[in-house]
C-alpha cells in the first residue's frame, strides 16, 4: 500500500471538515495542515511565507511534520504529492489574484505539486450559491451534513459551473485517485 499523496492546507474548520468528510467518503488517505485544528484562520497573505520557509522548506521537513505522506528512495522523495490549499477570497483581496494565478508559490520547493483552491467570498457562500443549504449560525453541522447526505457527483456537478471556486478541482481530484469510486463511474 501506497503513503498518502494529498495534503490539504484548510483554511478554518469548514474547509477541514469539508475534505475529511469527502476523504472520509471515499475511504482516501488525506492529510490537513490547519491552525489549531481550524481555529485560527490561516489567510492568503500568509502562503507565500509558509511555503517557502519550515515545514514547507523541503520534502525531508514537510514529510517530518505529516509522516503519512508518501516518502520514496528516489532524488524525488514525494513525487506523487499534491497540496491542496483551499483558501477564501474575502480576507486579501490584493493577493487573490497571486494565488489564483500560481505566481505566490513560485519560490516555494513544491511550486509544480501546489493547486490552490479558491471560495469567493467563501466556502459558505460557495456552497450556498451552488444550491446547497448552509445555516449561518452553524456553518460547520450544516457542511458536515452536506458531504454526509450528498454523493460525490451531485457535488461535482453543482460546483463545476460555479465562477466564484475551483472547488471542483479538488473534487475531480480526489474522484481521479479513488479506486471504489472510479468502479461506481
């Protein structure tokens, strides 16, 4: 068996329950880098410096920090990983169109393994606008019940027209590496 290949850097706890409620669907390995488990919002602004420095600063520290990764005998030790950060919108607007672009990972050791996932304004808004209902005063039992009640492809096709996220990158992703999901397809 395979180490895990994705890393996901959550934003807050929706985003954290959002991909382990998926993870968890699909029976897929996923690792989550967060502040103090979501509780303190890691934001845009924020990224270039933490890819670049630390737990980021090559495969031998990040692999120390999240041991589940996939870690190989080769010159490229994770060449399978892909990161995921999932970030919303509404808290650096001058940066938005840095990460939307890739240019803010482009010193960073894992600039060809990074896709950032964008909400505008947020994820709440996101899932909201695509139909899904999100209640403000419990965002986080509303999105958890939401991966639980709904399958993959429901997901997929509600947010694959949607202009304000990317989110259905990550979706298609974790579809694309999942052997009992690809047998349902």
């Amino acid at each position: 068996m395979s180490g895990c290949r994705t890393l996901v850097v959550a934003q807050g706890k929706s985003e954290i329950v959002f991909c382990k409620g998926i993870a968890s669907n699909l029976k897929m390995l996923l690792e989550v880098d967060s502040e103090d488990k979501g509780e303190t919002c890691i934001q845009i602004r924020q990224l270039e410096e933490r890819f670049s420095s630390g737990t980021y600063a090559s495969e031998h520290e990040l692999h120390k920090a999240f041991g589940k990764l996939e870690y190989l005998d080769e010159e490229v030790k994770m060449p399978r990983l892909r990161i995921f950060p999932i970030m919303d919108t509404d808290d650096s607007p001058q940066e938005k169109k840095s990460y939307r672009t890739d240019n803010m990972f482009k010193t960073s050791v894992f600039k060809d393994r990074i896709t950032p996932i964008f909400n505008t304004p947020n994820i709440d808004a996101v899932l909201t606008e695509c139909g899904f209902e999100i209640n403000p005063n419990n965002k986080i039992r509303s999105i958890h019940k939401l991966v639980n009640n709904h399958e993959l492809n429901e997901l997929i096709n509600a947010l694959k027209d949607c202009r304000n996220s990317n989110l259905v990158v990550f979706l298609n992703y974790c579809a694309s590496i999942t052997p009992e999901y690809q047998k349902k397809v």
